[in-house]
C-alpha cells in the first residue's frame, strides 16, 4: 500500500514506457517488506533542470539514469564516482546532504556473470562490437577483470578514433580499434566476445551482428555475451551456443545494474534472486 510516507524511487528517461526496471525493484522492494515504490518517470531532454530540482523537492531518495540523459545528467551532479567518471556517464543517483550523488552500476551489472565464471582473465582478449555508450561500460570492466587486451569494433573510422582517443589518460587495457570489415579475421584471437549493437533487438529479431559462419571461427571456450535481453536468447547466441561457446545474455546485466543500484538506495542487501525471477517470469522465460 502506498501512503504519504511511502518513500520513492524512479527510472528517468524519455521514453520509459518499456522499460523492466520497475518490475524487479518494486518485487524486491515487496520481497523486502519496505514501504518504498519504484516509479517510471518520463522525462525530455528539454525538461531534464526542472525534473532534478523537482526530484529533490519532492525528496525523492534516488533514480536510475537511461536513455538520453546518461550524460546530461553529469552537470547536476554534486559528486560523481570515479567509475562514472571513466565511463563518463552516469545510470544511478541518489540524494545526500549536499545534493545528488552518481555513480554507473552498468559496470557491476556487465561484471556480475563474468565474475562467476573460473576464468584466467590475464590470458583473455576481448573483442566488443559498437563503440557507444554501453561499449564504454563494457571497456571499464574489461580493465577491471584485468583483460590485456580489448578491441573494439565499429562502422565509422571518426568515431572509433574519438572513442579511443576517450581513453587515454584512463586505466584500461590495450585498446585497439577496427572497422567491420576486419571482423573476420579478429574472432579467430577473442575469447570474450560482446554485443553492444542493437543488432538482433525486438523487433528485428532476424537480425545478428556476426555471421554463424563466422561466429564457427572463435577459440574453443570462448564467451559469447549479449547486452541485449528481448528476445531471449537472440539468435546471435543461439549460434554461439551451436558453436560450443558459453551464452551470456543481457537479463544478467539488467539484473545486476539493477540490483547494485537499489542496493544503493536501500543501504541493505538486496534479492537478486527474487529481482531476476520477476523478469524471467514476465518474459516467459524459465525460472
């Protein structure tokens, strides 16, 4: 039941409407027997000053950050971790005394699956297709994990450049870039190979990043990961899994994210159990 001491928490974005972020927060925060209630809440690029001031007047304990504002948020932020600052995006925030904290969660959540895995990562080369916003979250954990090398590959010569030129004076391993066209003959040397494209998401679900053929080319117990969680599995993994190769899907990333962030806001452990059943369950997924 929600009453006027019901404390809140919310998703900001624009859209939002189809976002699963409610769901696992709201069935762990019922899990956990707390009077707090995790709200959608649209917010457009040109709204984004008045929305913050609004939060902090209306006391809200914290949000999550998506799409458009990971970046924008940066200016309205009193203190940012150095996480975040690598990245240089920001998904979690939350109140403090001297206004609004952020940090990027979407490193733990990528890490999270990884971690579990009996994995030598100093032997590992990664190899990351896109070279956006979440390629940035997946660079951070590679240099985390200690993998020596990562590439990245992307269409546009400029942008690969500007996204390795980001990096220089940050902590992270060899970072090499390449076009598409050279995909080939990377997958032969890469042992974790990750999906950042929206390649392969409802409704294109037909589609994949890399060939099956191709994908026959990676080393033998190589990692497959794809960020993308609908439909699940995509068919890129589907063809890794014919391959041999360990599927990771995005439910685990949007799992763990989520659960680092209420975790945050809550200063208690969390459910993550209970968090990734409630999205399995509406997915129609196995549980």
């Amino acid at each position: 039941m929600i009453t006027g001491k019901t404390k809140l928490l919310g998703l900001i974005g624009h859209p939002v409407g189809h976002s699963l972020s409610p769901l696992m927060h709201n069935a762990a925060i019922a899990h956990l027997g707390l009077d707090y209630v995790y709200l959608p809440l649209p917010v457009k690029p040109e709204d984004l000053p008045v929305a913050v001031a609004g939060f902090a007047a209306l006391g809200l304990v914290g949000f999550s950050v998506t799409i458009p504002h990971k970046q924008a948020i940066l200016p309205f932020l009193s203190e940012i971790s150095p996480v975040a600052r690598a990245v240089g995006a920001v998904n979690t925030v939350w109140h403090t005394g001297s206004g609004w904290a952020g940090t990027n969660t979407d490193v733990e959540g990528f890490l999270a699956p990884l971690l579990a895995c009996n994995r030598d990562w100093s032997q590992t080369s990664a190899l990351i297709l896109g070279a956006g916003g979440a390629a940035r979250a997946v660079v951070a954990g590679c240099a985390q994990l200690g993998i020596p090398v990562v590439r990245i590959v992307g269409r546009h010569r400029h942008k690969l450049e500007a996204f390795q030129q980001s990096w220089v004076n940050s902590p992270v391993p060899v970072l090499a870039t390449h076009t598409w066209e050279e995909l080939p003959q990377l997958l032969p040397q890469s042992s974790l190979l990750v999906n950042t494209t929206p390649v392969g998401m409802y409704p294109k679900v037909d589609e994949m990043p890399v060939s099956a053929s191709d994908m026959a080319a990676l080393p033998t117990g190589a990692i497959v990961y794809d960020l993308i969680y609908t439909p699940n599995p995509t068919q890129f993994l589907k063809a890794a899994s014919s391959t041999g190769a360990m599927a990771i899907d995005g439910l685990e990333m949007l799992v763990g994210q989520g659960a680092a962030a209420l975790q945050i806001w809550l200063q208690q452990p969390v459910p993550v159990a209970v968090m990734r059943q409630s999205l399995r369950l509406h997915l129609g997924l196995p549980t």
